[in-house]
C-alpha cells in the first residue's frame, strides 16, 4: 500500500515527513522514526521536532518504531530516545514493535508510552500472553500551559483464545465512560 493512496483522506508522517495538523484550533505536530534511522542518524528526532515547531505545532506527538519483539519491559536505547524526543520538544512519545505492552512513564513531566502491543497481528505467538492497548490522550491548553491526560484502554488479544480463536475483544466496560 503506498501511503499516496490516502492522500485527501487522511494524514500521514513518517520518517523525515513530519505532519502538522489543526484540531479545534490548536495546531498539533505528528513525526516518528525507526531505531535503525536514530542510530544511523540520531539528528532526525530534532530535525522532524524543530520542522514541526517551525510549522506552528503547540503540541507534537512523536512516535518511534523501536525495541526487543516480545520482551516485557523496554531497553535502554528505547529509553535513550524517548528523552531524546522530549528534550527536543516533543509532548507524547507513543512506541510500537515489541508485540507486547512495555508500559507507561514520565520524563519531564511528559509521558512515554513504550508500547502499545499488537491490536491486529496475526502472527500472534499465544493468544492470551500478548493483550495490547489503546491510549485516549486528552490535551488541554491553559495560559501558557499544556496539560496531557493519557487514559489507557486494555485490549485482549482474543476473549476465546482456550478456544484458539482471536477475536480482538476490546472490554469497553472497562473503559466506560470514556469510550
């Protein structure tokens, strides 16, 4: 799938293609790259962020394709560049690759979410050992201020999966009322 398929139907950024977009009026930064760019060239984390604030963006996401596959917690170059983001200006640092959910912290006040874990893959080792999420990220902006919520929503790989079926089961009772 080319991404020039979505054109005048969705955004989309990439690596050294950073996309500003406005939502109710407040102008928003979207950028990302894999590790393998960052340790080729650990420049583009600025270079997207800086083109982004040049751009206007109050608040930018940068999302990084990185990590071990299926190892709980992330490692030391996942953490080296998400405080590379955030030094850099970046709001939220959203990561994916690992097929597994690594967690949520804190640097500096804004939050790194290491990974997100498989939503769809059907490559799927165990249908019950690799659940995901789905974050719903609330931004607010007061005086000179920019406040991020971020409220995680569990996503079971499969409600069936005694019965080898996978049937992406998202349990919205638990996420009531914010679905």
């Amino acid at each position: 799938l080319s991404v020039h398929a979505l054109e005048g139907y969705a955004e989309w950024c990439g690596p050294e293609h950073p996309t500003a977009v406005m939502i109710k009026g407040h102008m928003f930064g979207f950028a990302g790259c894999r590790e393998t760019m960052y340790l080729n060239d650990p420049g583009v984390i600025e270079r997207d962020i800086r083109q982004l604030r040049e751009q206007g963006c109050e608040y930018i996401v940068y999302q990084c394709h990185w990590g071990t596959e299926y190892q709980r917690n992330h490692n030391a170059l996942q953490e080296a560049m998400a405080k590379n983001c955030i030094r850099n200006g970046a709001d939220l640092v959203i990561g994916h690759h690992p097929h597994i959910v690594q967690g949520i912290e804190y640097y500096q006040g804004k939050p790194i979410i290491y990974s997100l874990g498989n939503l769809v893959f059907g490559g799927t080792i165990s249908l019950s050992d690799y659940d995901a999420m789905l974050v719903q990220v609330l931004v607010s902006f007061g005086e000179g201020e920019k406040q991020t919520e971020i409220r995680p929503v569990p996503i079971l790989t499969s409600s069936e999966a005694s019965d080898k079926i996978n049937n992406y089961f998202i349990p919205f009772s638990s996420c009531e009322p914010h679905c």
